[in-house]
C-alpha cells in the first residue's frame, strides 16, 4: 500500500509540476495540522533543516 501511496504522490506531483512535500502538506493542513511546527527545530531528518 506504501508503495502504491508513494507512486501516485510521485505522478500527482509530475502531473501539477510541484514537488511532494507540497501535496502532503496540503493534506496535513485539511486535518488541520501545521506542517511546520511538527517535530523538533534542526531535526536532522528535516530536509528544510540546514
């Protein structure tokens, strides 16, 4: 199911020429998460994180 998740994020993000995250965070959002403020200030695992 992953897989299958991830390919169709990949084709909806080439379709509509944005990136991943950007479907996702969307998503988050309509839950009424902020994306943003999840997780910890300079996580590693955070590609924004320099």
């Amino acid at each position: 199911m992953y897989e299958d998740m991830h390919e169709a994020l990949k084709e909806k993000a080439h379709r509509e020429d944005i990136f991943m995250y950007e479907i996702v965070d969307a998503a988050l959002r309509a839950y009424g998460i902020n994306p943003d403020e999840a997780g910890a200030e300079n996580n590693e695992n955070d590609s924004r994180s320099e």
